[in-house]
C-alpha cells in the first residue's frame, strides 16, 4: 500500500532516547526524511536520505532504515524537543508521489 | 537567507477561488523545484503539487487535481497556487516549500490560512 503508517504518540523522559517509527512499502524504495514541528510553526527538516542530518541539527538526532521501516532516534531528549515528527517518503519522477506519514506526538515528561 | 513567505488566504465560500503567493530569496529560484503543503487544522501534512524549475512540469496529488493549479514566475522569484471549486476540506494552512530533488522540502514558510465556510 502506499502509504506511510507512524504511532500516534511517543513519550519519553528527559536525558532519555525516543525511537519514532515510520512504515511503508515505499521506503524500500525511496528515501526517508524526517520533520520536526512545533505548536504555530512551520514544520523543519531534521533528517534528510534516511540518515543525513541537514545543518544545524543536533547530533543527538539520527536515523535508520531497514527494509520498509525507518526510525529517528533522538538521544539525550530535552523538553524542548516536544513536537509533532513527521516522516516523508516519495519521488517527483514519473508517476510516483510524494508522501507523509500521521506524524507522531513527542511528548516529554 | 534562504526564506519563502506566503500570502493570499482568507476567507471564501464553498465554490469559490483564491489565489495563493509565495516570495522566494535568499537562493537562486530558478534552480529549484517548488511545492506546496497543507494542514488541515489539527492534522498532518498532506503535500498538494510540485512544479519543475523551469515550470514545464507539475504534478498534483488526486485530492486537488483538476480544481488547483500551480504556477511560478521565475523573473519575480514567486510560486502562486490557483484554487477553484473550493470545497469546505480544503480548509488547511498552505505551505510553500523549497523542493529539494528526488523529494524533499528543506525551506518552509510561515504558511497561509484558507479557509472555506458559507
């Protein structure tokens, strides 16, 4: 199916590591990326080709793939790091298509 | 630096048009693909269309097509979304985004409301 499938919501305490996954058949086609986003924000690119962390981006923030699930881990959670993550997949070639997932509530506690 | 900042919402009735602007700087805009995003208030993102640098290609997603269109002109640096037959579920916050190749979108703006009530 072409779609992209994340958990509704994650939590973690702080100083401890969230792992935010994301499913999809397409992921084992195309590359993952990774958007952070705040309450009345615009959303940002965290994670870039599965694993490539755009400038400016922590390195507590990594990524993963296997097969047709990805995962962002970040490591050493700070509160402010609660956001709502979305993960992306897709191409512009042909007729394929770009896509997100639900995107999934970090919520520290 | 890099930015994209959006105009155009408001407020239209069921059947109605808008046409929604995007400024670009900061980067050379006709060396870029360019998209636009949306989010339902309190939902997800849902990507809408993209169209090529030169503007000789667009692509829209099935829940627009034939009802938007999307357009830039490359001598102003500006993206623009025409949308007709406006319908209440395309109430949404329209971004406009940098489109990096294969996909990925690495400079948002602020976004812009629409809204479609009678």
């Amino acid at each position: 199916s072409y779609e992209l499938t994340q958990p509704p919501s994650v939590s973690v305490s702080p100083g401890q590591t969230a792992r935010i996954t994301c499913s999809g058949d397409v992921l084992s086609k195309h590359y993952s990326y990774w958007y952070q986003q705040k309450p009345g924000q615009a959303p940002l690119l965290v994670m870039s080709k599965d694993s490539e962390r755009p400038s400016g981006i922590p390195g507590r923030f990594s990524g993963f793939t296997s097969g047709t699930t990805v995962t962002l881990t970040i490591s050493g959670v700070r509160a402010d790091d609660e956001a709502d993550y979305y993960c992306q997949s897709g191409d512009t070639s042909g007729t394929s298509k770009v896509l997100f997932g639900g995107g999934t509530k970090l919520t520290v506690l | 630096q890099v930015e994209v900042v959006e105009s155009g919402g408001g407020l239209v009735k069921p059947g109605g048009s808008l046409r929604l602007s995007c400024a670009a700087s900061g980067f050379t805009f006709t060396d870029n693909y360019m998209s636009w995003i949306r989010q339902a208030p309190g939902k997800g993102l849902e990507w809408i269309s993209y169209i090529s640098s030169s503007g000789s290609s667009t692509y829209y997603a099935d829940s627009v097509k034939g009802r938007f269109t999307i357009s830039r002109d490359n001598a102003k640096n500006s993206l623009y979304l025409q949308m007709n037959s406006l319908r209440a579920e395309d109430t949404a916050i329209y971004y406009c985004a940098r489109h990096q190749l294969p996909a990925y979108f690495d400079c948002w703006g602020q976004g812009t409301l629409v809204t479609v009530s009678s």
